[in-house]
C-alpha cells in the first residue's frame, strides 16, 4: 500500500466531540470522513491547514458519556493533544453536555481555537440569546466565548465555523463537503466542482452496475426463496443469503436510487424498483423479524413513492398497499407503539393521495379517513405525543381538500378548522418548528379560500393575511431556501387579489407587483424551473388584469406579453397539465380585454375564441372546478361583448348565466355573482339583478370590473363604510394573533 504523501507531526487529523444522544451522527461522520477520497487533483497541494493528504484517516471520535468520571481522563487528553483539528456536533443536547464543553476548552487551550469546526445537526445557533427559545441553544459555553490570556472564557462573544445539516440548510452532502473544505483550507466551490467532477466519472459506470446488481439481486433472492423451503440444515444459509439480497435491495433503493435521480437515468431507476418489488412480493411476511419487516416496508413505501414522482399511479398502488400489509401487522402486533401506527397512517394517507391524483375521490377520502381512524386510536394511548397530532393535522388538510373538491365546503371547514386548532397547539409547544409553521399557515390559508367561496371577504383577507405574515417569517429565518421564499410569493398573490375584491386596488397591485418581482428573483436563480416559470407567468397576467383596470394600458400590454411567452413555452411542453392550460386560457382572455379597451374589436374576438377552445374541453372534464368554471363563463360573455349578432351574444349571455344559476356549492361566491349581474345587465334584467348588487354590496365586494359594470348600467354602488371598518378589524385581530 502507499503511503499518504505527506506525514504529519499529529497522531489525528481531527477529534469528533459529540453527546452520546447525538451518536448517530457521529457514526455517520465518522465513516463519511475516514470513507473519503480527497481529489485526485488536490492531493499534494499546500495551504495553511498543511499539505493535502489522500485520506482523512485516523479519526479519533470520543466515546460517549464521562459518566463516572470527575474530568477528561487522561486518553481523551491526550487524543485532544494529539490532534489537527476538533469538529463538535452541535445540538441542544451537545449545549448542554459538560463533557462537550471541556473538549471544545482543553483543545482551545492548546493553542488550536481556530482548528474548531462545527457540524450543526439540530436546535438553532445562538438561541441562548433569544427570549422563550434558550432550550435550543445548539452551541456549548466554549463556543460562544472568546479564550482570554488566562486560560478562562472571556465575555466576548465569537461566531463558529459551521456547516449546517438541518433540513433546508446545507443538507448532510454539503454540509460533510464545507467540513472538509475546512480541514483542507480549500475554497467550498473549489471542493464541490472537483466533488462534481469525480461523480460525473462515476456516474458512466452505475448503469451497468445497477443492472450487475439487479442480476446479483435476483440470483440471490430466488436461491434465498428456495432455500427457505428447503430442510432444517439448510436455514441458515437461506437466512444469510436473504440479508445479503436485501442489504443489496436497501443500496439499490438508497444511494443507487439517489446517483440515478442526479443523472437523470429514471429508465433505469424504473428497472430497479421493479425488480426490487418482485424481490418483495415473492417473500412471506410470517417467521422474519420485526427489525426485517419495518426495513421491507419503508423499502416498499420508497418504490411507492418513486412511482408517485414519476406518474406512475397504478404501479405506485401496488407498491404502498404492499408497504400496507405489513405495517398492518406490525402495528396490530404493538398497540401501544407510537411510531408503528404513525407509520402505518402515514402509509394509508400515501395511498389515499395516489387515489386522489387518480381523480377518484371517494377512495381517497376513504383512505385519509382510515388513516385518521389509526391515528385516533394510538392518541387514545398517547394523547400528548406531538407527531402523533402533527400528523392528525394532516390528515385533517388531506380529507378537507377532497371535501373541498366534491363541493361539501361546510364538512371541509370543519376539517380545516380542526387543522388549524391543532396547528396552533403544536406551534405553541415548538415556537421553532418550521414545518409546524408552515402547517399553519397553510390552515389559515385553506379557511381563507372557503371564506372566499361562501362570500365572506373579510374572513378571507384575515385569513390569507395570517398566512402572509407566517411564510414571510419563514422566508426572514432562512433566506437562501427558495422553495419557502415560492411559499411566500404565492401566498402574498392570493392576499392581493383578494384585497383588490375588497376595492383596495392600490393594496393588490403591490402585493402583486412584489409576487411576480418575487418570482422574476427565482426564475434567474434556476431558469428551468417549471414552478417558478408558472409562477411568473400567472401573477403577471393578474397583475395585468388589476393595471389594465386602473387605466395603465402600456404597463398591463407589457405584462400580458411576458405571461402569454412563458405561458405558450409551458403548455407545449406539457399539454396535459391542465392547470397550465387554463392560466394560459386566462391570460389569452385578459390579453382580449386589453384589445377591447384599445378598440381592436377583430383582435379580441379572435384571442377570447382561443381561449374559449381551451376551455370548453376543461370544463367538461372538471365541471367542479372553481377556477374553470369562472373564466368559461367569464369568456363567454367577453365574446358576447365582441360579437357584432345581437342574436348570438344574447344565445352566449344565457348559456353563461343557465351555467351560474346550475351551481349547487358555493352559490354565495362573489366572482361568480359579480358575473350572473353583468349577465343579467347585458341581458336588460335589471330587476333580477338588483338584489344580487345588493348581496355583493353588504359583502363589500368592489372589485373594479363589477364597478365599471354598475357605471355603465348608472346604477349607485358607493363604498360600504361599515365593511371596510369590519375588514380593518378582522384584519388587525388575526394578525395580533
């Protein structure tokens, strides 16, 4: 074997100090930095750490807890001595270990304090400092502290190195890769493109070795099934044979899984799960061991979900009602295990959100409900467990929507409510979970939404307003996650539609301006990304609507013209989203009303009939659909507008209007009134129409296009002063929440 390149005065390249509840980790970060191969072209290289060696080995990590020792004994001293670099696991519980603190002081002490690297694993940096949230203090004393001349921690506080391996941080890959960069004394980017560059390499070779494997797999579980059938003698070999296939299925599913996803070879990826679900479906699920059978079944829920992503519906079925089976039994086996029978709704919820993008809703509330019945039966015997009731919530959220979608809005605002109390709760207790946050602010965002459809604006503006301020929060702790920062965006659209409803156009027009800036932002960050993409497109087609009503004519033509570009990329991509048609349908109807307003009467006819043959096809296949049904109605009277047959725009005015009255849910939702007035207007039923205009009144609906509608007819609509006083309160009360 050949030596290192270089040779060092130091026994160790670092000391992994950690509390023994966080051991885990230092498993894990153990193996990754004794497991690694510095680049090839880094190897040799001198910077201030020293000259670049081959491998990190030897790592000396600590044994767990001192616990009956009265000071660092005299090995772990001299380890401390005897090494380059100390990384500390930092979380709540390595803050308040004193074992922690004594490594981090005696290796300061040894003159090596800028040699200290922290992995951040859980709680948050710092919080010591902050009122209600000190028990997340992830730092030790010695950390936080300066060393003074005396060999004592100063008052002086200092800042740590720190990669960070929280979800939605650095991730554990970036956060081992800053580490190392640490220890080398080499630039993060430098390491991460060579690291790039090696997996491309790489990368070539896996496709032949997946199916290597596959083969290997095979061979192994056919002689495995075999075996088990045969005599007593020959038990233990099948036993043996068995692991080694599923130790090989968990790498096929884990990182083989993983490589394939990076390199985008699903074909492969596809040939994998298959074979591993065959490998499962061919063994029993009697005499194997509990330990066995929980690894089968989140191996078989992973393939499920693999198949989800990919749309794979009916294949992914197959998958999780495996997974079911056998967290069925595991959780019958043990009533009292709280995590079995979280595992086992979980499962049960997975199958009802396949069920639901099947569009089979009834199977899917079925689903939710079952899970829902497992998760009340194990509060019985865990009423304070707060997953357990993170995962009711969801649960709650799930059955809502399917709710929501059959058009039962009252049963769905009982589920959203029940959500919301919930969410509150469990926020309460963990003032610094994200993702409880984030729940809640969905809660308030789904009450908002049905407020909306039933006609109570300022529910609605309160509502969505809660959930503004909570994803703004979350986007103000960690800026760089982009998904959270789309969270916001979305979120901050719906709060200025809803507020131009309300009259406050000026209010709508920001909040819409600062989505699509918001969206522009995340588009330049990753061009290719459809959501942001679709994101951009929609809210400056809105935000076209709100400037083309205000008289800013130049200003809406310019946004319409970047949402229609991106709009006609997305849908011929994809022509089978229908999200993506429809807002496409949208835009092409605004773009209309722009040629209306600027006297292109050819020109509107033409844009409103392309729309219209996107949307008359949707909304046969989703008649439910909210959404569609108010921009197909809302066409078909814009055609009416520019039609020169008096005959056929009264024919298109009545089939609109016959469409509105037939809705049976949400008969109260103020878009859909505002349409049936200028149905009836257009039609010389005025009569019909008054108490309509006065149902929206006393609802304070005053979006602009209602008002141009009540001007042209001379009919009176002045501001409702008691509901704009209601909207302010209802407002500043959720928001003081």
């Amino acid at each position: 074997m050949t030596a290192d390149p270089v040779t060092t005065a130091l026994r160790y390249r670092a000391f992994i100090s950690y509390s023994h509840q966080d051991k885990s980790w230092a498993d894990w970060l153990h193996r990754a930095l004794e497991a690694y191969v510095v680049p090839r072209r880094l190897v040799g290289q001198t910077t201030l750490a020293g000259t670049i060696p081959r491998r990190f080995a030897p790592i000396f990590r600590d044994r767990d807890e001192l616990a009956s020792a009265t000071d660092l004994d005299r090995k772990v001293n001299e380890a401390l001595a005897q090494s380059a670099n100390l990384i500390v696991i930092c979380s709540p519980h390595a803050a308040a270990s004193r074992w922690v603190d004594e490594e981090v002081l005696a290796f300061e002490r040894l003159g090596r304090g800028e040699r200290i690297f922290c992995l951040i694993v859980d709680g948050e940096p710092n919080a010591s400092a902050m009122p209600g949230r000190e028990a997340e203090e992830c730092f030790v004393h010695a950390l936080r502290y300066r060393l003074g001349a005396d060999g004592a921690l100063s008052e002086e506080c200092i800042e740590p190195i720190a990669a960070d391996a929280r979800p939605g941080k650095d991730g554990k890959t970036n956060a081992k890769l800053k580490l190392i960069a640490g220890l080398l004394d080499v630039g993060f980017d430098t390491l991460k493109q060579r690291e790039l560059q090696r997996r491309a390499r790489r990368m070539t070779a896996l496709a032949a070795l997946a199916l290597v494997i596959m083969a290997v797999t095979t061979t192994l579980a056919i002689t495995a099934v075999i075996a088990r059938n045969a005599a007593e003698v020959a038990r233990q070999a099948a036993e043996r044979r068995q692991k080694q296939a599923e130790g090989l299925v968990d790498f096929m599913l884990g990182d083989l899984n993983d490589k394939l996803v990076q390199v985008g070879r699903l074909d492969i990826m596809q040939a994998v799960d298959d074979r591993a679900m065959s490998y499962f479906e061919s063994l029993p699920i009697t005499d194997v061991t509990d330990v066995a059978l929980e690894q089968r079944a989140r191996a078989l829920e992973k393939i499920g979900s693999v198949r989800l992503d990919q749309g794979h519906l009916p294949a992914a079925l197959v998958s999780y009602r495996a997974a079911l089976k056998i967290a069925a039994k595991l959780a019958d086996g043990k009533p009292a295990d709280t995590p079995r029978q979280i595992t086992y709704a979980e499962i049960w919820s997975f199958i009802g959100l396949t069920h639901w993008r099947m569009g089979q809703l009834g199977a899917a509330q079925q689903d939710f409900e079952s899970a829902q019945t497992v998760l009340r039966r194990a509060q019985t015997r865990a009423p304070d467990n707060l997953k357990l009731q993170f995962q009711l919530a969801i649960v709650d959220n799930n059955i809502g929507h399917v709710l929501e979608a059959r058009g039962q809005f009252e049963a769905a605002t009982v589920q959203y409510s029940r959500m919301l109390a919930l969410c509150e709760r469990l926020v309460a207790a963990q003032p610094g979970n994200a993702v409880w946050l984030g729940q809640l602010g969905n809660a308030h965002n789904n009450l908002g939404k049905l407020a909306l459809q039933r006609g109570d604006l300022a529910t609605a503006v309160a509502q969505y307003a809660a959930d503004d301020a909570i994803e703004t929060q979350l986007v103000a702790r960690d800026p760089r996650d982009n998904s959270q920062r789309e969270n916001m965006l979305t979120v901050r659209a719906i709060l200025g539609r809803t507020l131009a409803l309300t009259g406050d156009v000026a209010a709508g027009m920001r909040d819409l301006q600062q989505a699509v800036d918001f969206a522009t932002q995340l588009k330049m960050v990753d061009p290719n990304n459809t959501s942001f993409q679709e994101d951009l497109a929609l809210y400056a087609s809105q935000l076209s609507r709100l400037r083309r009503l205000s008289g800013d004519l130049p200003a809406a033509h310019a946004l319409i013209a970047q949402s229609l570009r991106i709009f006609l990329v997305l849908t011929r991509q994809d022509p089978s989203n229908s999200g993506w048609q429809r807002e496409f349908a949208e835009a092409q109807l605004e773009q209309a009303e722009q040629s209306l307003a600027a006297g292109h009467v050819d020109a509107a006819h033409a844009q409103v009939q392309a729309a219209l043959r996107i949307l008359d096809p949707l909304l046969s296949r989703h008649p439910d659909d909210r959404a569609t049904l108010l921009a197909t109605v809302g066409a078909r009277l814009l055609l009416a507008a520019v039609t020169p047959d008096a005959s056929a725009a009264r024919h298109l005015r009545a089939d609109a209007l016959q469409a509105l009255q037939a809705q049976k849910n949400g008969r109260d939702d103020p878009r859909l009134l505002a349409l049936q007035v200028e149905a009836l207007l257009a039609l010389g039923r005025q009569a019909e129409a008054r108490p309509i205009i006065r149902q929206l009144w006393l609802g304070g609906y005053r979006d602009a296009a209602l008002v141009a509608v009540l001007q042209r007819a001379r009919i009176d609509y002045p501001v409702n002063a008691p509901f704009q006083q209601k909207l302010l309160a209802a407002t500043g009360a959720k928001l003081r929440q």
